[in-house]
C-alpha cells in the first residue's frame, strides 16, 4: 500500500505488485483536502506513507500492515490517535517499522483563544494530547531528527478562563530499537 501523491510509474508496478499479488495507491493530497476524521487502512505487505498526511482535530490514523512500515512524510491528528502496527509476513519474516530522518507524528493537543476568537472555541474540546502506538515485530527506526509529540494544549475561554490539558500516551513496541544519531527517549 502506498500513500503518495506519486502514481507508481508503469515500470514500477510489476516489480509491486509481484510481492503482493496487488498494489493499493491513494492519492496523499486528496486524502488531506477531504478534512477526514478517520483514516483506517489494513494492508497485506509493505506500507509507504510518502509525504506528509494530516486529519481533522481528534482525527484517528489506524494503519495496519503484515510487511514493512516506512514514514517517510509527518502525521499529524492534533488531540487525536495515530497508530502503525507492522507486522510477521506470511513466512515468518519480521518487518521492521523506520520513522525517516526528520518526520514528526503529531497528536499535540490545540491551544485555542476563544477570548480573542469566539468562533475557536470548539478547540477546547482537543486541548489534550493524543496518543501515538508504533507496533512492530522486527526493528523500530527512530531516524536522527524524526520525533513524536502528543504534549498538552490549552484553552483561554471568553470569559478569560482557562482549561489546561493533559499531555497524550506514546507507546513504542518492537522486537528492536535503533534510535540513529545518539537520540532520547
């Protein structure tokens, strides 16, 4: 499975779809101007995801694949959940899960100033931050750069009030971990 805004050219196409018997392209831009609220993908092989894809606020990415997970474009899901489970291929083959150089996973939650922008004020409603559930059998590649933010919002009300939110869940499960360039957790 791909999402991109690149078609496969027709000189690619066998060698992708001789791994799977199928190949399943959508179209990254048109995915981003629908304004979704859910996104949900179960593939059978490798998933790229190759530039970056953003839902609506408390939006909820949920890709699952049995191959390869590459991010090579930032999610973002502002008060809400990304998840990317890779997993066993059909022979037992692990597939890793890498996160490229510079990529961010965004589930921050909102901070919205309703006493400067009344019409802001459903904001509140995403001040926390969301979760982010990265899931593979073989390795999960942090690359030098690349991060995961699921920190707090806030919100300042008309009535010059505010509501604090509470930082999100990030939760990171692999049969190895290679964070490149001397990175934290």
């Amino acid at each position: 499975m791909r999402i991109d805004n690149e078609r496969p050219s027709d000189e690619q196409l066998p060698s992708a779809i001789a791994k799977t018997g199928n190949l399943v392209w959508m179209n990254r831009d048109r995915l981003n101007d629908a304004g979704l609220g859910g996104l949900k993908t179960v593939a059978f092989g490798d998933l790229t995801i190759g530039g970056d894809l953003a839902l609506a606020p408390g939006g909820a990415m949920d890709f699952t694949t049995s191959g390869n997970v590459t991010l090579d474009g930032s999610l973002s899901a502002r008060g809400g959940s990304v998840s990317l489970v890779g997993g066993t291929g059909l022979f037992g083959d692990l597939h890793g899960l890498t996160v490229q150089r510079g990529i961010v996973i965004d589930t921050r939650g909102l901070w919205t100033n309703a006493a400067l922008d009344p019409a802001s004020a459903w904001g509140a409603a995403f001040r926390n931050g969301g979760t982010v559930t990265l899931v593979t059998n073989g390795a999960l590649q942090l690359e030098s750069g690349s991060r995961i933010d699921a920190s707090a919002g806030a919100a300042l009300l008309s009535n010059g009030s505010v509501l604090g939110g509470a930082g999100g869940d990030v939760s990171l499960s692999a049969g190895g971990l290679v964070i490149d360039g001397g990175g934290t957790i």
